[in-house]
C-alpha cells in the first residue's frame, strides 16, 4: 500500500512540477488583436500536447528573437528573416512547420490613389520614383526585407536613392494605415495582413490600391527550441509538429492567417539567409 501511496505522490508531484510552455509571435499586427487570437491557439495546443501552454506577447520583431534566444519561449511564430536569426543564436534550434502559404509568400506595393502610381502587372512601376515610401519593421521579411531585395533589383540603388522619404511603420496594419492617410505615398506590406484587412473592412479601397505584387519567396515559420525533447519528454518535438499540422479549425487558423500548416525545416529559408546578407541585415 505504501508504494501505491508514494508512487502516486512522486506522480501529483511530477504534474505539479510540469514546465509551462511559451510560445510567442512576431507582432506583425495591432497587438490586441493578436492576444485574443494566439490565446485560443494556446488552448488548442494545452490540449494537444497536455501541457499547460502560454502565449506570451511581445513588442517589437527583435523582442521575440530575444525572447527565443534567452528560453522565455520555447516556439515561435517568426517571419523567414527573425526565424533565420532565431536559430542562428539558438544552435539546434529547428523550422518544423509553415503555412500553406509561406512556401510561395508575396509582398504587395501598396500606393495612395492621389499619388497617381499606376498598377504594373510586370515590374514595380518607374513612377515611385520620388515618392515617400515606408516599410514595416526593420527586420520583416515581408515588409522590408524582401522589397528592400525587390527595389534593388529594380532600380539598382538603395531605397534612399529612389524615393523622397523613406519610413518604417513598425508593422503591416500601421504601413496600410500611413498608406491610406496619405502620409507615405507607396509602402510594402504582406499580402495575407492586406488580403484579411479588405476582407474585414479595415481598409479604404477608394485612397489605397495595389500597384505592384512581387515575385514569392519563403517566409514565416514555427521554429522550435532544439532542446524541447530533453525538457519536455521523447518526442515531444514531433508532437508540437503534429499538433500544428493538424490545425484544422478556421478560427484558429485565422489567427495567422493561414489555410493550414505544412511541414518545413531550416533549408527551407536559405534563400532568405542569402538576401540577408547580400543587403546588409545578417552577416
């Protein structure tokens, strides 16, 4: 009876001792409306992997790098470039699932209609030239590294030869609304925000317009702390993996928003790490 007593004992006390989970997300968005979303997402994936799991929020792209590389959370949702920085300060650390879109991810060039900047079908139009124009944080892949790469492609210059004023929004809806009001003329934002922002009402179609979409490329992922195994039990990775790619639920799925979840690892945004580097913003 005696070991009954302490074998279920050492058992309560093991639950009690369990790890929380943390996971957090690039704030591409207003942060509001990221809590009450993710938060359902930390339900979902409580009960999946039955361990209690927290969605902890963060400021700024470079906070959840921050938050990843100090273990204040275990998952992240990074874009291609602070997933790509993520695991190069966390050695081990792996991509293991994207959405259904991020294989073949685009960025939209977006222009208030007073400017006069006509829709190119082809290349980013020539008639940007001069305008204002602002990117979202400093370190998205969407909104700005990417047309960063896009406009130097284009016009082989900087984006500071090119236009009048160049900006950083800090993320896509603050780009789409400094778009609309007409404080910057052109800017770049990621095509999932835009296309759930025209859905929803949130944007003016009458002052704001796509002018140009950009070629794809990879973009945001899960990375997963490559020491999950060892502090969560055998397997656990694989787990967290199956979890997110069974995602089915299209309220929960909107959080991002994605169709679903397909699996992906750190080869995967080489392409990312190249431009990084060929511009400037990873060594």
């Amino acid at each position: 009876m005696r070991w009954i007593l302490a074998f279920a004992l050492l058992t309560v006390g093991s639950i009690a001792q369990a790890e929380t989970f943390r996971f957090t997300a690039i704030p591409d968005e207003d942060q509001s409306r990221l809590v009450e979303r993710f938060s359902k997402v930390a339900d979902y994936l409580s009960d999946e992997l039955d361990v209690e799991v927290e969605y902890v929020p963060v400021t700024s792209y470079g906070a959840a790098v921050t938050a990843f590389r100090n273990d204040q959370v275990q998952l992240a949702w990074f874009g291609g470039l602070s997933g790509v920085q993520a695991r190069q300060l966390v050695p081990g650390s792996q991509a293991i699932a994207q959405g259904q879109e991020d294989a073949a991810f685009r960025s939209y060039f977006i222009a208030n209609r007073d400017s006069g900047i006509p829709e190119s079908q082809d290349a980013l139009p020539d008639a940007v030239r001069d305008h204002s124009f602002t990117f979202g944080a400093k370190t998205s892949t969407s909104g700005r590294l990417m047309p960063e790469h896009f406009i130097r492609e284009r016009f082989d210059e900087a984006p500071e030869a090119v236009f009048s004023r160049v900006g950083f929004s800090g993320d896509h809806s603050r780009t789409i609304a400094l778009v609309e009001s007409g404080t910057y003329d052109i800017g770049a934002v990621n095509f999932t925000v835009w296309e759930a922002a025209v859905e929803d009402g949130r944007v003016d179609t009458d002052k704001v317009e796509v002018v140009w979409e950009s070629p794809t490329y990879p973009d945001y992922q899960w990375t997963l702390r490559g020491d999950a195994d060892d502090r969560y039990g055998d397997g656990f990775t694989q787990k967290v993996t199956q979890a997110l790619l069974d995602m089915k639920d299209p309220e929960l799925l909107e959080s991002f928003p994605r169709s679903g979840f397909i699996p992906a690892s750190n080869d995967d945004y080489a392409p990312i790490e190249e431009v990084g580097q060929s511009i400037g913003v990873l060594r």
